[in-house]
C-alpha cells in the first residue's frame, strides 16, 4: 500500500488471495469516494458558506475596549491562519495526482484564506493594534515556512481530523466569550456581537472541513483499518496545533488561551479526540492501544494481508460500515441530481475481510458527515 499515498501506487505488490479486494481497487475506491465527496462538498459549500471576509461582518461596530487577553487570542488565530499557503500548497504537492483531494485542498485553501483575512480584519478594527504592528507582524510570520508534520498522505489526513476539530473548538469557545458567556471572572461582561459573527461563521467552516477529512478517514478505516488505526495512534502520541513552532509569540497566546477557558489538555482529551473517537467507532484511547497490540501478536498468514481479522475488534467496523454507505448514498443522490450517474457513478464496495461478510452489519450509531 506504500504509504497509502494517492493514487501513485507501486506495481511491485504481493499477490491478493481470492476473494480479496487488491490494494489497487482499495485504493481506487478511496479516490473515487473522495472525489465523489469533493463535488458533493463544493456545491454545498458554495450554496451554505459563500461569505466575504471584508463584507459579511459590520467591522466598524466592533468593540474597541475589548481586554487585552482577547486581543492576545484573535492576533493568534490570525497568525496561525497566515500559514494558510504553506497548509494548502504542501498538501496539494502531496496529493497532487489525486482529483478529489488535490482540487478539495484548492477549496479548502480558499476558505482559509478567508479566515486569515478576517481574523486580520478584526486585529484592525479594534483599534489596538495599528497597520504598521500588523504588517511588521506578517513580515516576521512569514520568513519562516511551515512543513508537513508527517511525510505520507494517511498520517497527515488522519491529523487534519484532529486539527480541525480542535480549530472549530477554539472559534466556537471564542464566539460563547464574545456573547457574554464566559466563566472566566476576567472575562465576564464582554459582549460583542460582531466578534460573535465572526468566531461562529468561521467554526461553522472549520466543521465542514473536519467533516470531510473524517469521511476520507473513515474510508481508510474500512479499506485499510490497520494502517489507519496506528496512524490514529501515533497522531494523538504526539498532537500539537499547526505553526505552534513558528509563531514568535505562541507560548503568551497558548497560556492567555488556557486562562481564558477556550483550549486546553483537558478540551483536547474531552472534545476533541473522544469526539473523533466516537465518530470513527473506537471505544478509547486504552481500546485502541490494547486492540492494536493483540493485533500485532496474530501471525500473518504468508506474507499477506496480515493480521485481518484481529483488527476488527479495535473499532465498531459495522458502525464504519454504515457511515461509508451513507458517504455514497449521498454522494449517489448528488450524481443523480447532476446526471453524473448515468455515465460514471461512484459505487461502494463491499471490503470482504469484513467479519461476517455476506450479512451486512447494521449501521449503529455512527452518522455521515455534513455540514
């Protein structure tokens, strides 16, 4: 599966066992499903979420007397955002032969882009911070460059659900602050609608993201669940937001952030990867940690697709199951509307390793992504 890099796969692969899907249709399988949901996500996206930076929010009326602290957060979030090139151009080098995921990182750049200038927008019309400050800012933000974490595409995916759901925590904690809803003493009473629209507008961008990067994982997981599974488990070994070593100031934004009650250790464990936990059928990290390690004590059978059938019971496979057929009934009802079906239909495949292969698992309770 070399790395599970997209589509680019190696020739030189072993023998698949009768009955088996090859590694080649897993992964062309994958690519049509992600390029299935990259339609899908544009049009929707265009319909739901097609705001302007400059002209959806009323920025003379925000509040100039915002506290200190919240000018810390927001000149952090517009400095984590101005690496939104460096995010877009190196994960597009990284699936570049790939339509779906290539041209959704094109889109996804556009969004970002969008959150980089309002967030800068609000640095400016509060007024406490002047053209100058952020142009010298950006200057130094800017000379040093941003780099993939991990250098294959399964681990970078695997860490983008991680990212966006932490990001659209930050915003949405933000918004609850800006409508007059924080538990903090020294940030009771602050109330501003603008800064509100704008937290909200962006969270409610960064959980579409974080949805289509978690039906490109949960593909992964039904196709390739061991290789997702330990990706999943390295990721979350060693988490930590994108750009935190590049931005100067970071350890003030991170500690007045955690003094603010927007993001900590505690909101990563608690909504961030029990949530994506949840959303990919793993019980715990402890599940996890224990299902790949008896995993790893079942002996391959000739070299070949190993370890099979131990790694079902590290995750809820008929709750996956059900998310990726909803994944292309959605994608199909799509097709349908276009007329794509008619000459080229996205299809989903039964993964025939599947314990109990010929009686579908029911669904569960997992749910498709949406916006």
């Amino acid at each position: 599966m070399a790395d599970i890099l997209p589509p680019d796969t190696l020739d030189s692969r072993p023998p698949t066992p009768a009955a088996l899907l090859s590694n080649r249709e897993k992964d062309r399988l994958i690519e049509r499903g992600f390029l299935g949901l990259y339609r899908w996500y544009t049009a929707r996206s265009q319909e739901t979420r097609n705001w302007n930076a400059d002209r959806s929010f009323d920025w003379r009326a925000i509040r100039k007397d915002l506290p200190p602290e919240l000018i810390t957060v927001i000149q952090g979030f517009f400095a984590v955002e101005q690496y939104a090139p460096d995010f877009t151009s190196s994960l597009i080098h990284l699936v570049r032969r790939s339509h779906g995921r290539s041209h959704f990182q094109m889109r996804w750049g556009s969004e970002e882009e969008k959150h980089a200038d309002a967030w800068e927008n609000a640095l400016l019309f509060t007024g406490q911070r002047d053209p100058a400050y952020i142009e010298e800012y950006k200057r130094r933000l800017k000379s040093q460059t941003w780099e993939l974490p991990f250098p294959d595409a399964i681990h970078n995916l695997v860490y983008t659900v991680f990212q966006e759901r932490a990001t659209q925590l930050n915003y949405l904690n933000m918004m609850k602050i800006a409508q007059g809803k924080s538990e903090k003493p020294h940030l009771t009473g602050v109330h501003d609608p603008v800064l509100a629209k704008v937290a909200q507008t962006i969270a409610v961008d960064e959980a579409a993201h974080y949805n289509f990067f978690l039906e490109g994982v949960r593909m992964y997981l039904y196709y390739y669940p061991q290789q997702t599974l330990e990706a999943i488990r390295s990721i979350i070994g060693q988490f930590a937001m994108p750009a935190a070593t590049l931005i100067p100031d970071w350890q003030q934004f991170q500690e007045t952030v955690y003094r603010a009650g927007i993001y900590g250790p505690r909101d990563f464990q608690r909504d961030v990867m029990q949530v994506a936990f949840r959303n990919l059928g793993v019980e715990s990290r402890k599940a996890l940690e224990e299902g790949i390690r008896k995993t790893r004590e079942v002996p391959d059978f000739e070299g070949e697709n190993p370890r099979t059938t131990a790694i079902w019971d590290t995750f809820d496979y008929g709750m996956v199951e059900g998310d990726v057929r909803r994944l292309h009934d959605k994608i199909g009802a799509y097709e349908h509307e276009i007329g794509f079906d008619a000459y080229d239909p996205t299809v989903f495949v039964e993964n025939p390793e599947v314990p109990g292969r010929g009686r579908p698992q029911p669904g569960g309770a997992g749910q498709a992504a949406d916006d």
